[in-house]
C-alpha cells in the first residue's frame, strides 16, 4: 500500500467528514457512505479521516491504548464483500471487561467477532515480519469485538469504513494470557456460542495465514500514516470467523483452545 497520492481532499473537509462519523458514533445514527458524496475518496483520505477522529476523540479525553487489524480473514472479507485489510485505534472508553453486559441502545447494529489479541513489550516500528511482531510479543490473549458500522446497512467501501474507525465500538479482552510461543496460533480453534447454539467456528490460521501477519500488516499501515505501534500496546488480528448479530438479550461466548473463554452479555 503506497499513499504517495497528492492531497485531493482539503483539511477542512477531511474534518467535516470526522465529525460526520463522530456525531454517527456518538448519537448511534447511521449514515450513509462517505464515497456517495465523495465518489474518488482514497484509501489515504479515509486514513486522514481515522486520524482527525482520534484526535478529536484524544481531545475529548480519551486514550488509545492500541490497535485493531480488519477484514483480515476470507469469512470476513466474504460476508463484508472487501478483500483488503483495514486498521482502526482502540480506545480506553470502547474497552469493556470479560463476562460483562453490554448495553446495544447506544448502537446501531452491533455484531460479535472472535479475535486473537496481541500485547507488544517493545516499539513496532516501519515494515516488519511476523516472526519481528512475535518477538515483540509480550503474551496474547483472546478478545471478542463489538463492531458497529456506522453506515446504513452495515453497507461500506474499504475507504467508507477505514473513515469510521474499521467499524470499531467495543473490545472485551478475556480468557487466558499465554506466551506468544507457547501454542501454534494458526491451529488455536474457536467455536463461538449464540445463545447456547454454535454460531461460528474457526481457526488462527484463517487470519491471514497466521495472526501475527495481520500486526504486521498493521504495523505497515501504522509507518504509511506516520504513525509507530507503542511498546505495551493491546493489539487485535481481527475477526477468525464471519461476525455475529446480536441484539439486547443476547449472550455470546467464544471458547478458545486452550486460551479460555469470553462471555458478553447484550443488555438495552
Ligand atoms: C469492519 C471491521 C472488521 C474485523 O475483525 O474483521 C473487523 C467491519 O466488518 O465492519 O473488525
Ligand atoms: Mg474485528
């Protein structure tokens, strides 16, 4: 991914288009695509539009305390209907704790995703390999997301929804924190529950072959934006499996091989 692109959009409407996903996420309103009013919207200014999020987000008083890595597994790409992984910042207010309720009424239309999550021990920095994030790996652990896309019909481009933050909403980080070479991730199964009945089930490998080549995807799409991944940083591959739809009344529990279990409760 190259983004030499000339600026085409200017700050002030990259700015505009932040405070659009902004008001969206806040208000739990959806819109509609950004590319409907901007058609030739690049993949960089969706990228600048994330950025202004954050920062307006940072001045609210939130913190991002890490990264999530999308649309990184073929059942993802396949029920999303894009094929190129996205990135999105994580912030201390989307996080939630393990075997928690989690209210739906401030969002549009939640869905749950089983996901490996990574945490860092030193500074990830340019392009790097997969065996550079696993040696950089302090433990991993799984997590479940609660997406929530702000466009209409969890309808979106890769551009759309690299503006609104890769859908990001909630994280729950949960069950067993484990080496990075204690297990082979690409063999780590997950069988998710959906109100007691198997919903999904899945494997590490579906995450670009193993999961630390979608951190070091991310960690590319980090330097692209000027940006470094921090030492201590909670970093997720994105989603095993295709995402569920849940709705107030719902649970959802995510049974990782020998990593332990997550369970959330969907309340109004
Ligand atoms: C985009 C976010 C994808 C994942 O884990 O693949 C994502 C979406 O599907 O709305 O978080
Ligand atoms: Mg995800």
């Amino acid at each position: 991914m190259s983004f030499d692109t000339p600026k085409t959009l200017s700050d002030i409407a990259i700015e505009r288009l932040a405070e659009r996903v902004e008001t969206a996420q806040r208000y739990a309103t959806p819109i509609h695509k950004l590319t409907e009013d901007y058609p030739d919207l690049t993949v960089a200014e969706g990228y600048r539009v994330q950025t202004a999020l954050r920062r307006s987000l940072e001045g609210r008083g939130q913190q991002v305390i890490g990264w999530k890595a999308g649309l990184t597994s073929k059942p993802k790409m396949a029920q999303m209907g894009v094929s190129t992984p996205a990135i999105g910042f994580l912030t201390d207010a989307m996080e939630r704790p393990a075997n928690s309720a989690i209210s739906v009424s401030d969002l549009i239309h939640p869905r749950v995703e089983a996901e490996i999550a990574f945490v860092t021990k030193v500074e990830l920095s340019g392009k790097v390999s997969a065996a550079d994030v696993m040696a950089a790996t302090d433990y991993v652990q799984p997590a479940l997301e609660v997406i929530d896309s702000r466009f209409s019909g969890f309808k979106f481009d890769l551009e759309s929804v690299i503006a609104d933050n890769s859908s990001s909403a909630r994280f729950v980080p949960g069950g067993r924190m484990v080496r990075p070479d204690a297990l082979d991730l690409r063999t780590v199964g997950v069988v998710m529950e959906h109100n007691g009945q198997i919903a999904q089930i899945g494997a590490g490998a579906e995450v670009l072959g193993h999961p630390a080549e979608a951190i070091a995807m991310l960690v590319g799409v980090l330097d692209d934006i000027g940006e470094t991944l921090p030492a201590g940083s909670f970093v997720m591959a994105g989603a095993i499996t295709a995402a569920i739809p849940v709705k107030a009344g719902d649970t959802i529990t995510a049974r990782f091989y020998e990593m332990g279990s997550i369970t959330v409760t969907l309340t109004d």
